[in-house]
C-alpha cells in the first residue's frame, strides 16, 4: 500500500487515500479485506478527519483543496456532481442538460472522477434504477453506490 499515505475504512470498502502536500488527489475503492493503515502526512490527516466526520454525519459538507486531474469538460462535470446535496441525487440526463451535453459523456465523466464520495458521484443514478459507478456495474461497486446512498438517507 505504499501509493497511499493512508487507508480509510468504510463499513463497505476501504478508501486508499493520494494526496500531495496540500489537496487531495485521489480516492480509490480497494477491497473491503484491504488493511486499514493511518495517515502518514498532515494532508493525509486532514483527509482522513473529513471521511470520518462523513460517517458520523452522512451530512457532513467537505472542506479540502481538490487536486482532481481531468479535462476541462470532466472538471465542468465534477463541479456540478460536486453541488448534488447529501440525500439527493441527480440523474445523468439532468446533468447533461445543465451542461448542454449528452448523458453518456456525463457517465464517461463520472467514471474518470479521481476523487468518488469527496466528489459524489454516486448522488448520480439513471433515469431508470442506479447507473454505474467508478466505470462499473458490478455487484461491488453497486454495492458501495447503495451503501453510499443509504448512509446519506436516500431511500430506493
């Protein structure tokens, strides 16, 4: 686990954490067996905090510097995915509506996000049952979207 300055643990995954000196730069789904480890860095630290303070409180509004690399058409897309409230969600079409797109360039988007929970791709579902999530529809990563869901009181 050394790409990562920690491991966070969800009740439904482990969350490796990337960051550099002063952003977060990634968050990845690792498997739910994946070793917990604590921060290494201060940003890490920082990091960590924040996931915590989410659990706690599936309301609880971020507050970290975002490095996400992307192009300027995903970084469009993460800042509307970023202004989906907790408990709420959005379909795809809705946002490419909002940013005169198309549904399956939102996907392609939401997929890339270097930084899923922090950046909420999962308050992004279809417009009929969930959609993917991280650029998959396996059990797994539905599993973490609902699980995800359910934490921030969306109800199925």
């Amino acid at each position: 686990m050394s790409d990562y300055q920690a491991v966070f643990s969800l009740p439904c995954t482990r969350l490796g954490i990337r960051v550099d000196a002063d952003a977060l730069l990634a968050l990845d789904f690792l498997p739910v067996d994946t070793p917990a480890h604590p921060p290494v860095t201060e940003m890490a630290q920082r990091v960590w905090e924040e996931l915590a303070a989410y659990l706690a409180d599936p309301g609880h509004v971020f507050r970290l510097q975002l490095k996400p690399g992307g192009t300027p058409y995903q970084q469009r897309v993460w800042t509307q995915i970023a202004a989906i409230p907790a408990g709420a969600t959005k379909t795809y079409g809705d946002l490419a509506e909002a940013l005169q797109s198309a549904p399956r360039a939102v996907g392609n988007a939401c997929g890339a996000n270097p930084i899923p929970l922090v950046v909420p791709c999962h308050r992004v579902v279809g417009k009929v049952g969930l959609g993917g999530f991280n650029r998959q529809q396996t059990n797994l990563t539905l599993d973490i979207k609902r699980w995800l869901l359910r934490h921030e009181g969306y109800r199925f």
